[in-house]
C-alpha cells in the first residue's frame, strides 16, 4: 500500500467492512524547514516521511495487524490537546468512520491526555509508537528475562495512563492487552496494582540477572572473547548470525523477528574461537523505557570485545538508520566512533548490480583507514570469509601473545594455560612443551610471573 499524503483535503477511500484488527496508521510528522536548529543540529539525519510511515506500517503488520489505510499528516506544530490541529483530527475522524477501524496508530510519542483526547475525539483506540513496539516485544518476548523486563517497561509505561483494566497482569500468553480490556477501573486500585507488580517484577529481574552475571563470569574464565551484532531492526544480524555461526536462529524479514539475546561460538579462521552475540534490532525513537529495562539483555553488548555494526546498506535511509544505532548505543555508553572495538558490516550488497557493487567498493575504499568497512551479503556469504579475518586481527590486538616453555610433567601448569589463554602453538622437546599462548592484557602478568614467559618474535 502507497502512503498518501493527508493535509486537509484527500480524497476518502471507500468503505470497507469492519474486520478485527483493521488499522489506520497515521503519520504526524513536523515540517522541518531547510537552515532550521533541527535541520542543522549536529549529528541529525533528516528522515524521508514515507520511509517513516512504511515503518510504522512494518511495526503494525509484525503483530498480524491489518493495514487499511496508512496516512501522512505534516504538522507545522505539536497540539499540546491533540498532538495535531483540529481540522486533521476531525479528517482523520471522517476516515476512522468511513474505514470501519478498530485501531488508530500514531506514529509518535502521545502524552496520556493526547492520547485520551484523541480516542474521545476519533471514537476509537489509539496507540502511539512506543506502545506498538512495546506490544510487539511483549508478544516476541520468549526468555524468562526478556519477558520479565517487557512487561517492566510496559507497566512504567502504562503507569500514567490507566486507560483500561489491568486484568492482563493475570495472562500467561504474550502481548499485553493495549488494543483490548473490559474498560475503566478504579484508578487507586490500578495504582496499587501496578507497582506492587513493577516491586515484584524488579525483584525477579535482579535474581535472573545475578544468574546472568554468573554465567558471563564462567565464560571469561575461559579464552573466549565475545563479538556482538548490533544495528538497525531487519538489517540482516539475524541472517548473518547464521551464516558465521551455522546456526537456525529466526531470520525473517520482518521488523524485531529477533528479541532475546543468542550466543553461539564462532569458528576464527586461524583456529580460533570467540562467541558471537545476537541482539535485538534498534529502531529510531526506541522508547526510553525499553532502552533502561533492556540494559541487562545488552550488556553483552556492552561488554563485547568487539561489536559488528550491521548496516542495510540497500535501504533508502541507510545513513538514518546508522545515526538511530549509533544514538542507542551512546545512550548504553558506547562510542560508535570507536574504531577499535566497533566493524561497520555493509549487509544486503546482493541487491546491487556489477555496476552499483562497484561504486559503493569505490566508496568504501575511500573511508578513513582506521574505519573501514566490510561488504557482505548474509545471503550468499560474498565477503564473509574477509569479516572473519576483520575479526580475528581485532581480537588479537587486543591480545598479548607469549613464548614460553613448561615441563611436560607440569600438568596443572598446562591445564591452566589451556583454561586461560589461547595455545597457538606447542611442541615437546627434551621433555619440556615450548609454547606460544595468546592471553588477554588483564592476565599477561600471570602469565609471565608464573611461566617465565617472554613477549613473542615472529621468526
């Protein structure tokens, strides 16, 4: 379906009979005028509308929501009653009737007495941005953690509003009831609801989350470094998890086909291994209640050696798409420009021609030495095979790599240096091994203490 533009005098689609879960998607977006302080202000990438809308649509089809209709209303300024004018209200009222909607989706963040107003005013239930995405990662939420921590940022959520009952809290199947409810409840009760379920949810997170550190603890206690994907939702990590990992994990070209975080290992080309870690997609005005009830779920991101930053270089708001992760990722306290941990992927280049390929080779070779970036197609595997060696050199630089030798009959010894450090090399000799062990910066001195250990010269 082609957005239309909606400023006051569109011609009215015909009626069409009522349907369960038929929506109307709404797209309010400001006018930014050229040499304006938005337009200019540092790090801002202005977004094409229709792109935005065709977002929103993809959000609302990811939770098997009908599309009848998707719409695109400049506003030159925010309503503080109605986030837009009257006149667009009473349009979009026209329409509402005329389609027979259930569901009105703001593409935007509503205040609660916007979003009452405009269910008032539009005689049906309106959801804004970050109530679509919430309910989509309620409904994709299958880990214990990521569950308990969708429903945390939906009740901080829904905390101010208190539109409808709260009797979802009881259901054990996903989602989380935005689109539906009996009606209006006593406010106090819901209150007390609310955040006696906000204590018991944080205490249960805090539990699962020392079980999380446990088992982080229990990986660092052997060499295995962690190299994390991130970017934009529908970029292709999940794809290209599957490719470097040979794993199955869900890839679907559908926005958030992936929420819980997976760990496989990945197999380096020099032997070598590290674990690879598939995080949920980013997405441009992430709620900011997702962006704290999620840190958990990221902080193998934010305790990777190396982060992959997957890009959908194909899409026409590619460089958006880069200045939204790259906003997230500040948010969590990571440096995007940091070249010595981050890998820009360009993901999807098997949707250009010979000739196309070729320019964007010629712009990627024109990139600043220390950020490089690395073309591949997750489909065909094209240029795989060179972001594993990426990779590898990464990782290594990050590493001290040692010569030693150490009695055969120093089984305690040997059996360490295997726990705690990378064994490139080892070959007995008048019964002792001499060895070339790779180790992490925070463990060199005990190797060199304990080992007599020397820095390694390549022969």
């Amino acid at each position: 379906m082609e957005p239309r533009s909606f400023d006051g005098d569109a011609d009215r689609p015909r009626s069409a009979g009522a349907n369960t879960g038929r929506v109307l998607v709404i797209g309010p977006y400001l006018r930014v005028r050229a040499g304006s302080a938005d337009a200019q202000s540092e790090g801002h990438v202005q977004r094409d509308a229709e792109a935005r809308l065709d977002e929103a649509t993809g959000l609302a089809r990811a939770i098997d929501l009908v599309v009848a209709d998707a719409i695109i209303t400049p506003i030159s300024q925010i309503r503080p009653a109605t986030y837009i004018g009257k006149g667009k209200v009473e349009e979009i009222a026209g329409l509402v009737k005329s389609l027979d909607v259930e569901l009105v989706v703001m593409d935007c963040a509503l205040a609660p007495i916007q979003q009452r107003n405009l269910e008032k005013e539009l005689h049906a239930k309106v959801l804004d941005r970050t109530g679509l995405i919430l309910e989509i990662f309620g409904r994709r939420a299958k880990t214990r953690e990521g569950s308990l921590q969708v429903e945390l940022a939906h009740l901080n959520y829904q905390r101010s509003r208190l539109v409808r009952s709260w009797t979802h809290l009881e259901r054990q199947r996903g989602g989380f009831g935005f689109m539906g409810g009996p009606g209006e409840t006593q406010i106090e009760a819901d209150r007390r609801l609310i955040q006696e379920r906000i204590s018991k949810l944080e205490s249960e997170l805090k539990k699962v989350q020392a079980t999380r550190r446990l088992h982080r603890a229990g990986r660092q206690r052997v060499p295995y470094r962690v190299v994390a994907l991130v970017g934009y939702t529908n970029a292709g990590k999940s794809t290209l998890f599957n490719r470097l990992t040979r794993a199955d994990v869900q890839a679907a070209d559908m926005l958030f086909a992936t929420l819980d975080p997976t760990l496989r290992a990945l197999n380096l080309p020099h032997g070598g291994k590290a674990m690879l870690s598939d995080t949920v997609g980013f997405i441009s005005n992430l709620p900011t209640q997702l962006v704290a009830a999620f840190r958990a779920t990221l902080e193998e991101v934010l305790e990777a050696d190396v982060i992959l930053h997957v890009r959908d270089i194909s899409h026409e708001d590619a460089e958006a798409q880069q200045s939204d992760v790259d906003a997230v990722l500040r948010q969590l306290g990571i440096n995007p420009d940091d070249s010595g941990r981050i890998i820009e992927v360009w993901n999807k280049i098997d949707r250009y021609d010979a000739e196309q390929r070729e320019e964007l080779l010629n712009i990627a070779a024109r990139r600043p030495e220390d950020h490089p970036a690395m073309l591949v197609s997750a489909v065909t595997g094209e240029g795989v095979d060179a972001l594993l060696a990426a990779i590898e050199e990464r990782l290594a630089a990050k590493r001290t790599t040692l010569d030693l030798s150490i009695d055969a009959s120093d089984g305690a010894g040997i059996s360490w240096l295997h726990r705690n450090a990378e064994v490139l090399s080892k070959e007995l000799h008048d019964g002792r091994f001499d060895m070339t062990v790779r180790v992490d910066e925070t463990k060199r001195d005990i190797v060199v203490s304990r080992f007599d250990a020397v820095p390694h010269h390549a022969t």
